[in-house]
C-alpha cells in the first residue's frame, strides 16, 4: 500500500469514527429528550391530580358537591 492509499484508508477511518460518535451523541440526546418528556407528563399528571382533589375540596367544603 502506497502513502496516498494509506492516507485514504486513514481519513476514510477517521470519518467513520466520527460518524459513529455522532450517532452515539445523538442518540443520547435522543434519550435525554424522551425522559425530559416523560419526567414533564408525569409531573403535569401529579399537577393536575392535586388540582383536581383540590377542586373536589372546594365543592365539598362550600356544599356543591350534593
């Protein structure tokens, strides 16, 4: 193998490498996106859940609720 073929080989190396980094991080973000909305549906679920029981509390502290 000559120097120009080396050289190919190395650069073609290195752009695979550094696509597989990239898909790595991109997959991670991927992943750090899923969770954030996850953890967000559940906090707003608990939101509404309180909000809820508290408006359950209103109607039957004032008699609305009969």
């Amino acid at each position: 193998m000559d120097n120009s073929q080396n050289l190919s080989y190395q650069a073609g190396q290195a752009k695979g490498q550094a696509q597989e980094k990239s898909n790595q991080m991109m997959d991670r973000a991927a992943n750090a996106a899923q969770s954030a909305k996850e953890s967000l549906q559940e906090a707003g679920q608990q939101v509404q859940a309180k909000a809820q029981g508290a408006a359950d509390a209103v109607k039957n502290a004032t008699g609305l609720n009969k």
